[in-house]
C-alpha cells in the first residue's frame, strides 16, 4: 500500500466533501441526534474497520464523532484510507 | 450535582489508580488486545453511559482507549463521574 500525493488526495476529496486533508490524513467530523445514534454509528464503523483490517484515530464526546484515517506503515494516506472513508459515508449518511 | 473539591477528588482517586486528575476532569488509558476486544469494551462502557445519562470524552486508537470523564453542567468532577469511572474499570478489568 502506498502513500498517495498530496494532488491524488485533494482530487479524490472532492468525492468526498466531509473530508479534510492535513497532517499526512485526512479528517471528518459528524453530527449525530445523540450519543445512541454516535454509538450506533460507531459500532458499524467498527465492523467494517475489522473487515479492512484498517482502524481509525477515532473521538466521540456525546452527539459528535471525529475520525482520522492514515495508514501508519506508509506514513500518509493511502487507497485503504478511501476505503474506509467510503465505508464510513454509507453508513453516517445513507440517505445520500 | 456539584464539583468536588481538588481534595476530594485526589482521596477518591486512591481507590482508582488508573486515574488522574488534571485540567477539570479525570482521566484513564486502557490497552487491549486488539481493537475488537476495546471497542467490546466500549460497547459495554456505552451502555452504562445511556443507563447513567452520563457520557465520555474518548478516544481511541486501535487497541488503545484514552477516556476523559467530567461533567460540564458543573464545571468540573462531580459523584457521577466517579459512578461512571467504576463501572468502566468493571469492564475493563474484570478480574480485580
């Protein structure tokens, strides 16, 4: 897996307007109704992390979940990291 | 609910040695296994947050669990957060 250009990242962003780029990952943070949503939400995450055997630097304080995708053995982001990013989408947002 | 004191708090955390006090709130780091046995354990930590309709500030990082507990209403640690703190050491050390 490796490490994808600062360019290759922004273009692929833009498939992806929850996201930000900076800091060698790239960062969303989501809203939920309340922390059984947020859990609820993270709990499916979670799934799909083991499934990409990829995992999140990952925050939650009550309605609000923040996350952070990097792969640590090629010190950026790489297509694992779209893969999850996209994995996460459908599940906080399915309505899209 | 009121803030404990400085005091207070400091002779209740000798009951809690993973904890510290600092910047209003108490604070812990678990490391597990692996992710999927944290995010058990977090998914058993969520559930008594709704039962006591107190929640975290947590983090986590693949098999490591960082958790800030405090209670905004009060401006600082009150007897919830002590609740709280117990029944996550339940979880996460179950054999003490």
């Amino acid at each position: 897996m490796s490490k994808l250009s600062e360019q290759e990242i922004e273009k692929r962003l833009l498939r992806f307007p929850d996201w930000e780029y900076y800091d060698d990952a790239i960062h969303a943070e989501f809203e939920f109704e309340n922390f059984k949503d947020c859990f609820s939400a993270m709990s499916r995450i979670a799934f799909e992390c083991e499934a990409l055997n990829h995992h999140p630097d990952w925050s939650n304080v009550y309605n609000v979940l923040t996350i952070s995708l990097s792969t640590h053995s090629a010190h950026g982001v790489t297509d694992l990291d779209f893969k999850l990013a996209e994995a996460i989408e459908t599940i906080v947002e399915p309505e899209e």
